[in-house]
C-alpha cells in the first residue's frame, strides 16, 4: 500500500464538460493545486513522460529525496527535476531555485535541470538561473497539459476534463488488485504491470498510462 497525501479529491462539484479554453486553464490548475504534493510529483512526471519522451523517468522517495523529486534520462543526459505546488500569488524567487541548482550539480551530478510550479517565477530568480535550468510556469504547465491531453480532452472546439484521471489520484491509498489491472487474465499484462512498477511507476495513473502505451487493446 502506498498512503494518500490528500484526503478525496472531489471532482463532482465542478463543471468538467464543453469547456472553453480559459475554463480549461482555470479548472486544470486548480485540479493541480488540488491534489496531494506527492500526487503532484506524479502529474509533473506523466508531464515530463508526455512533454520531453525521456528514455526512463523515476520518482524519487518523497521523504529525504535530496530537494529532487523526479529524474529522467534523455539521449545519454541526466534530468533533475523539481515539482512544488505554489498559489499564483506565491511567486517562486531565486532562494528556492539556488537551492534546487546546488542539489543538482554540486551535490549530485546531474546535466541539466527542470523546475515545475503551479505558479510563476519572480524576474530576478528567472533571470539568475535560465543558462542552468527550464523553468515551467502554471500557465506553461497546462498549455503542456492541453497539448497532450493529459487531464483533459480536446471536444471540438472545446475540452472536457478526464475524471477518470484525476479521481484516479484518490486511489493512491488502495491495494491494487486483479480487478482493477485491465485484463490481468493475460499473464502478459500482469507482467508489464510488475515491470511498470519495478521502472518507477508506482502510481495508479501512471501505470495505467504504462500499460496503455505497452499492451495492446488496454482501456482504463
């Protein structure tokens, strides 16, 4: 079992259908603030997954990760990423960025680096740290998000929220079992769920991903 870090994520209450483009915005960064930070570790590495198809991605342990949540490895390089939910109004300036730069490359011997927030960065702190990192704003996070539907399909000139994903966050906390691996009578499928596991995917959302981009006719 892996335990929750948010209570119910409640996805009910809100208008998820026909969206326009503002609403699709406004309601995919607040489903980002919504979730559990350890949840939103796993949404910045389905992004990251989606957004720069590294060659492996794993998150790190929540606890003691050395101010690096996630890595990917890209073409021979080593990616160190961050991932912190701020409010819009809490800008993330360079103390926080510095820290993070010291972690990746003096620390540890990373080759580049990734700083996500649901927010923005302060001019000083972007300006301070642009020749060594990529910084991605919430703006820049949800146009990654709508450009590769995840969290959210495209409905003509509109967009509906997927649900089903981020209900999924509130499953976190529950054993998975046959029942919920798609076709777990195939053998072949069990496997690719235990290898999805074993590569760092221990999230239900990203597993389910996993096995829908490694197994044939998989629907969620």
């Amino acid at each position: 079992k892996v335990a929750s870090s948010v209570e119910e994520l409640d996805v009910s209450n809100r208008k998820t259908e026909n969206l326009d483009l503002d609403q699709a915005r406004t309601c995919l960064i607040e489903l980002s603030m919504d979730i559990g930070k350890r949840d939103f570790e796993v949404l910045s590495k389905i992004v990251i997954d989606e957004y720069k198809n590294p060659d492996s991605s794993t998150l790190r342990k929540f606890i003691n990760d050395k101010g690096i949540d996630l890595e990917f490895v890209k073409d021979g390089d080593k990616f160190a990423v961050q991932a912190k939910q701020k409010k819009q109004s809490n800008t993330v300036g360079i103390k926080f960025l510095h820290e993070f730069v010291g972690s990746a490359f003096a620390i540890e011997d990373f080759d580049d680096g990734f700083y996500i927030t649901t927010s923005s960065y302060t001019k000083n702190g972007k300006d301070r740290v642009e020749d060594e990192l990529e910084l991605i704003n919430g703006e820049e996070l949800v146009s990654i998000m709508i450009n590769n539907e995840i969290g959210i399909d495209k409905n003509g000139d509109n967009f509906d929220i997927d649900v089903e994903f981020w209900e999924n966050f509130n499953s976190n906390n529950a054993e998975i079992n046959t029942s919920n691996i798609p076709q777990a009578n195939r053998i072949s499928v069990v496997e690719k769920c235990i290898l999805a596991v074993s590569e760092g995917y221990h999230y239900r959302p990203e597993i389910l991903s996993y096995l829908t981009n490694n197994t044939n006719n998989i629907s969620s």
